[in-house]
C-alpha cells in the first residue's frame, strides 16, 4: 500500500483488518478510505455483517471519499455480479446489490 499512495503524497496509511464496530467516529480521522481487493462476495459479505456499509454511508454524507480498488471498486457499483466468473460466493450471497445506493443521485 506504501508504494502505491507514498508517490501521490500520502504519508499516513493506517489499515483496519477488523471491521467490526467501526462507526463515523472512527472514519473522521480520514480524509479517504480506500477498499481493496480479495473475494468480492466474501467483502460484501463482511461489510454487510460488520455493519460498516452503514458507517460508510455516514462517512459519505460528511463529504468523504472512498475509493476502491478491485473487488473494493466491484462493490461500490449498483450490482456486484460482474465478478461472478472470477469469483466464488463462499458467503453464500443472496443480495447482490453493491454500495451504490448510499450515493445520493
């Protein structure tokens, strides 16, 4: 992560491994947050559990950005099905909406 965000100026990169009980309080530190990559059902999956999309829609209210990258960018569409042929629903997803719906249109 250092060698990628260092170059564009970014000289504090902290990274949560666990997402559980992470609220806006937590995200205010940050003036982005960035979602990397990994099984993209099991990502959603995970977010959706630990109930950070709640926080991260909070966080985008307030003005923040998020950006992702991979199965991170994949889940902030409308519909996470484009990474059905790469990967495998070991969360056993029924819902495939991505985080779109937390952008106001």
């Amino acid at each position: 992560m250092n060698s990628i965000f260092q170059p564009l100026g970014l000289q504090e990169i902290k990274m949560w491994t666990d997402l559980s009980n992470r609220t806006l309080e937590n995200q205010k530190q940050f003036s982005a947050i960035y979602i990397g990559g990994g099984n993209t059902f099991s990502l959603l999956n995970a977010i959706r559990i630990s109930r950070l999309d709640k926080a991260l829609e909070e966080f985008i209210e307030n003005e923040g950005v998020i950006y992702g990258g991979s199965a991170g960018a994949i889940i902030l569409g409308s519909n996470i099905m484009a990474c059905a042929h790469m990967d495998a629903n070991n969360a056993n997803l029924q819902n495939f909406e991505g985080l779109n719906h937390m952008v106001s249109q």
